[in-house]
C-alpha cells in the first residue's frame, strides 16, 4: 500500500500540474466557455422560455388539453401582434396590418418589409420572438406523431415511445444539444489530462535507470501493476475533479433544473433515443460512459509508456490514438443511444475497449514477471 500511494503522488506531481493548467486555460476558453456564456444562444432564449412557461403552467409532462390552451394563448399574442403592424406607420405605408401578412406570406418580399420584420422583432419586448418560439413548439407537438420511414427495430422503438406518452415531455432541443456539445468538450480536456499526467509514468524510472534494478526483486516484478492500478486511480481522480467542476458550473450556471425530470424522448427534441432517460439520468449516463472511456485511455497510456523508449515514440503513437479517439466521440456529439445509432453500439465500443486495453495489460504483467535482465 505504501508502494501504490507512493506511485500515486509521484503522478500527481505538482510540476506537471503547473504545465496542465495553462492547457486547461486555453482548453476552457476555446471550446467549453461558450456552452456556458451563451445560453440559450440568441433567438433559442424564446423556445427555452415558452417551454418553461409550458413546465411552470402544465408540469413536466402536457396533454392534447394543455397545448390547446397553449394555442390559444398563442392566437392572443398573434391578435396583440395584429394591432401593433395595424397601427404602426410603417405598417400602414407598407400595406400590410396581420402577423400572418408580414411574417407568413412572402409572395411579395421586398427590402422595405424586410426591414420592417426584422424592426418589429426588436420592439415590444420580442413578442414576434415569442410567438414563433411557441409555433415551433406547438409544431413539434403536433408532428411528434411523424417520422420518416426508418428499420424495422427503429420503428419499433419509436412506436413504444409515442405508447409510453414519453414524447409528452417538456425538454427543448437546445438543453440537450448543449449538454451533448459540452460533454464532447470535456472529452478534449479529459484526455490532455490523462496524457500529461499519465504518460511520463515510466520515463522518470528509465531517466534514472532504475526499470532494470526493480527486476531484482519479487516486489520490483510487480511494480509494473503497481503503477498502472496508480494509474487508473489518478485516472479516476481527474475525471471527476473536471467532471465534478464542469456539470457544478453547467447547474448554476446554465440551471436546467425545471426539466431534470422530463424524458429525454420529448416532443421538443429533434432525436429518439434506445432508452427511456430522464435528462438527469442523462447526464448520469454520460459521467459513466467518461469514467470508462478514461480507464481504458489510462491503461493504454500506461502501456505505451511502459513500451516506447523515448518520448518521441511515445507521442508518435498516442498523438494519431488521441485524434482517432476524438474523431470516434464526435460521433456521438449529438447524442448517447439516438436510434440513428445501432443500438448496442457504444455498449460495444465500451466493452471492448475496456476489455482490449485489460487484456494487454495483464499480457505485460504476466511478462514482467518473466523478464530477463540480461
């Protein structure tokens, strides 16, 4: 045990952490700052705050009784629409008095009432915004029922769904899309920090020419298991520390609470999914689908490292395995189990990995038991 925490804190090295935070920095503002800085992004504000106002009125799940109060709330605010162009100078030189005549029928587009739209979308209070974020909802609801012709277990899939009324949740699109884009960001961070902490695991014994003398000894054979168990702990450990910070941010900051109960299968959304998630349960899933992803990356950086002899091989073997890696997930950059996936797929994936990196692991074990000095 004195051996393995050792080993441990000899990774955590305050060194490499100095090195780490500055890529982390850049990581940050590059690629996750904005998923917190900019949401809803622009006009998705209006479709977020008519599915809260639909969550406040309805809970989290509506029936056909709840939207058609809903329309007719909407068909208010398009009469209130009506008499401000009716009234509007603009409006009364241009010739146009409904909502419909300005913003449906474009038979006779012009700049003048290009001009004139796009004026109006920026006075009273967005309420041209509002009334096209709630007809896009009230247009999803009413399309939920449709789909294009998919395979046999996808159509399936989506007819257990519309029985099991999930597509009656309240989640827009953009809470999804944004915890999906903000988990593929995290990835990049995750894995420059399993490379740089992990990846000098066996090049400061080989600086100091010490990997030979451990062979000298029962204890020293097994070292090699030793610093890879260090290894995936230490994996552990920075995942949750990004992961732990990162979704702590996402809930004060970006606070999707009102919808954590809402099916991820709802109306609002643009996919289907194999599984029958509430969002929290969502976000559980993609914790644990990064945990396994860093504990098979750590055991193959742990190999590679033990195996290459400079740090130019070194690189030259995970640089290409990191981009392929990441290349692999953005695949899944719009969604985890989506029924555009196969559906065991990324169980697949996983298992594999996990079971890919493991076997060679325990290959290596076995020879450093057997190893000749000489």
């Amino acid at each position: 045990m004195r051996t393995f925490l050792q080993e441990v804190k000899r990774i955590l090295n305050w060194r490499v952490t100095l090195l780490f935070l500055p890529v982390a920095v850049i990581i940050y503002f590059l690629f996750i700052e904005f998923e917190y800085t900019v949401f809803p992004n622009g006009s998705e504000i209006y479709t977020y705050e008519a599915a809260e106002e639909l969550v406040q009125r309805y809970g989290i799940k509506v029936t056909d009784a709840n939207m058609n109060e809903f329309a007719a709330n909407h068909e208010r605010k398009i009469a209130e629409a009506d008499t401000m162009i009716a009234n509007h100078p603009k409006g009364q030189e241009l010739g146009v008095s409904t909502y419909e005549e300005l913003f449906t029928s474009r038979d006779e587009e012009t700049k003048e009432l290009d001009d004139f739209r796009w004026a109006l979308m920026e006075e009273k209070d967005g309420l041209t915004w509002r009334i096209q974020a709630e007809q896009n909802l009230l247009e999803q609801y009413a399309n939920k029922h449709i789909y294009p012709e998919y395979s046999k277990q996808q159509n399936e899939r989506l007819q257990e769904i519309i029985q099991n009324s999930e597509t009656q949740s309240v989640l827009p699109y953009m809470v999804v899309e944004n915890v999906n884009r903000l988990a593929y960001n995290l990835s990049f961070l995750i894995m420059f920090a399993l490379v740089m902490y992990l990846a000098p695991v066996f090049f400061r014994d080989r600086q100091r020419n010490v990997i030979s003398i451990q062979y000298t000894s029962k204890k020293g054979r097994k070292l090699f298991t030793t610093k890879w168990l260090a290894s995936v702990v230490v994996a552990f450990l920075l995942t949750t520390a990004i992961l732990a910070a990162a979704f702590s941010a996402y809930v004060f900051v970006n606070d999707t609470t009102l919808f954590w109960e809402a099916t991820v299968n709802s109306f609002a959304t643009y996919n289907y999914f194999w599984f029958n998630f509430t969002f929290n349960q969502y976000m559980v899933v993609i914790a644990v689908i990064f945990y396994m992803l860093s504990f098979a990356l750590a055991t193959a950086i742990v190999l590679v490292s033990r195996l290459s002899t400079s740090y130019f091989t070194l690189l030259g073997i995970l640089v290409p395995a990191i981009i392929l890696l990441f290349n692999v997930t953005g695949r899944y950059s719009s969604g985890f189990f989506t029924i555009w996936q196969y559906k065991y797929e990324l169980f697949l994936l996983l298992g594999l990995s996990l079971a890919l990196s493991f076997s060679c692991i325990l290959w290596r074990a076995r020879r450093e038991q057997k190893i000749d000095l000489l």
